[in-house]
C-alpha cells in the first residue's frame, strides 16, 4: 500500500492534486493549470509520480516548487481533513440528500419489506425535499461568489459551526468579510418584517436573525468585522428587496456588483482572515 494520499482541491482560481504523507504532510503538488508537479521533500519524485499517475494527463514539468507567498504557507501548515477551502456550496446539504438515494435500491433500514409502489413512493418524496431547492439556490450563490475571484475576493461555503449550524458561505475581500445565507424563493415575492422573512405564502422565519447570529460567530472566530447578507435567490417581482440597517439583502443576481465595491480590507489583510477561516480548528469555539 502507498504511504501517499492523493487529494484534489480547488480554491483561490487553482485546481489541484496534492501529494500528501499519511500524518497529512504535503510533499508535492500537481497544478493541473499549469501541467507541473512540484515537489517538496519527503518524498521522491519517481514515488509522487507514480501515486500521481491515474490523474495526469500530456505533458508534465517536474521540479521543485517556487517559492512559495504566505498564504501558500499558511495551505500547505493544514491537514487536508481541516481545510474548508475544497468545500462546495452546499457541502453539508449534499452528504444528507446522497442517504435517501440508496433506499430505492434496496438499502432501506428497518423494515426488509420492498415493492415496486414503495420504491416509486421513496423516490417521489426526494424529487419533493424542500433541500433540493435549497441546495439548488446554495449552488447559484455559490457561483456567483466564486466569480468575485478575480476581483481579489476570497469565498469559503458550507462553513460548519457548532451545535450541527453552517455559515452557507463566508466572503472575504475588498469591501470587507461578508457572512452570506442563501434563501431560495423560486419565483415568488418575498416579503421583510425584520427579523422575520416570508416567501409566497409560506410561514414567516425569522432569516434576518439567523444571518445576524451567523455574522456574531464569523467575528468571533475571525476577531473581525463581519456584516451578514441574506441573498434571495429567483425572487418574484422588480426592484430592489428592502433592507434593514444592519443586515444587506441581494437578489442573486446583484451578488456580481459586490466586485465594484472596496475601501475595507487590503489584500495582505484578505489573505491573512482567509487563511485563518479556511482552518476549520478557528471554528471550533464560536
């Protein structure tokens, strides 16, 4: 068996594959961009090579790396179990909707009783989950997060807190940290009677509140500043949503002007509260 770990990664506009020991001490990494492995010591480069090979493809550089900025430093000090960085939007979302997908195939717990109705019905009632949309709208908010990349934006999503509670996404750059919950409102008017928020028709939740608690404990883990939003995805009707005071509410489609704005942080300052977010240990305590 191979002492090396092969773990893939995406974050900061790179896809990556990186080499790790056992203890989670990275030797090397292939760029994928790029088409060049680098190597660390700790490991030989005929060894890397080889645990590398089921993922290489054309032509490959081999050598040591550059040399590295602090924010590569502050990457390359994690253990890949502790690092948000590779998450998706609507990571946790996504570990709870893969459970019901097996029960049609016969891997349902409790009863071993089984029929073609029953099967129909299960799979009915997952097409139906209220987190499909949810998940959905997360994806979409995603997106258009990650685009504010090249506009020197850092993004992390499904940030786990706890007491089983996530931050949908955390954004970090030039206007400053933004602690982003995702609403989906799938063409229906959207009503705000601070702190509650009701869509269509459904029973009023008190949204606002819980995007303020989301932005307390982001400050406290990051010792900074952080103002929440609420982003409403595919709400019915013109115009901007009202706002209160102290919490932003976008549509999904206004997420893109965020790259316009700035005057708050600097990038040292954006690298360094990213590095320190993506640690999933800074989370632990909130």
């Amino acid at each position: 068996m191979s002492r090396l770990r092969v773990t893939p990664t995406r974050g900061q506009g790179r896809d990556r594959l990186y080499v790790t020991l056992r203890d989670g001490t990275t030797v090397a990494w292939y760029d994928k961009d790029t088409g060049r492995v680098s190597v660390l010591s700790g490991a030989g480069r005929d060894e890397v090579l080889s645990a590398l090979a089921p993922y290489l493809t054309g032509e490959v550089a081999v050598g040591p790396p550059r040399v590295p900025t602090p924010a590569d430093l502050d990457r390359l000090s994690l253990h890949p179990d502790d690092d948000l960085a590779p998450n998706r939007p609507g990571e946790a979302l996504h570990a709870e909707l893969d459970a019901p997908r097996a029960a049609p195939s016969g891997r349902s717990s409790g009863s071993h009783r089984s029929s073609g109705s029953s099967s129909s019905l299960l799979w009915r009632r997952w097409r139906q989950d209220p987190r499909q949309a949810e998940l959905l709208a997360q994806e979409t908010v995603g997106d258009r997060l990650d685009r504010l990349e090249d506009a020197g934006w850092r993004v992390l999503h499904s940030i786990p807190l706890p007491g089983a509670a996530r931050i949908d996404h955390l954004a970090i750059g030039p206007a400053g940290v933004l602690a982003v919950r995702t609403l989906p409102a799938r063409k229906r008017r959207v009503a705000v009677a601070d702190p509650q928020v009701r869509v269509g028709r459904s029973a009023p939740a008190p949204h606002l509140r819980w995007a303020r608690r989301a932005a307390e404990r982001a400050s406290r883990a990051l010792a900074a500043d952080v103002r929440p939003v609420l982003a409403v995805v595919e709400a019915a009707g013109p115009g901007a949503l009202p706002t209160p005071r102290d919490v932003r509410i976008l549509r999904d489609t206004e997420i893109a002007a965020l790259a316009s704005l700035g005057g708050v942080l600097k990038p040292a300052d954006i690298e360094s509260l990213y590095a320190t977010a993506r640690d999933r240990h800074s989370w632990l305590r909130v």
